[in-house]
C-alpha cells in the first residue's frame, strides 16, 4: 500500500503534466498527505514513462528530483 501525495509538476522529459505521486512513508493507507509530511515521494509520467522521484536533502531540506528513463539516469 501507500499513500498519494498532493503535489504536481511538469515532466522534465516531455513536459507533461504530472499528478499521480504516492509515497511510501507513513501510515500508506491510500490517503492524501502533503509533500513536507514525507521524506520521498515519485511518480511515473503518464505520457514518456519516465520515473520521477522526489528525496527530501537531509541537510538542507529540500527535496532533490532525480528523472530515470527506460533508457537510465538523466
């Protein structure tokens, strides 16, 4: 199970919109929390497929977006 997260973005790979973001922190329970009560959260866009992935900087804070294509890392 997980739980959804309440956060959307554009595609960094072809610029589409993406709202499906779950994460696994938590109670996962199917609810909707919002990003800065997780650590990490993704999503796979709709349209290219590509994994978005969101991880909260230990040091900073801030989250850190990493983009994967079937093809590997961007």
């Amino acid at each position: 199970m997980y739980d959804y997260v309440n956060y959307e973005c554009e595609c960094p790979t072809c610029h589409a919109k993406v709202d499906n973001f779950q994460t696994k922190d938590g109670d996962r329970v199917l609810r909707r929390v919002e990003p800065e009560d997780v650590e990490q959260f993704y999503a796979i866009c709709d349209q290219c497929k590509c994994w978005i992935e969101f991880n909260r900087d230990e040091k900073s804070g801030e989250y850190i977006m990493t983009v994967e294509s079937k093809g590997g890392m961007y």
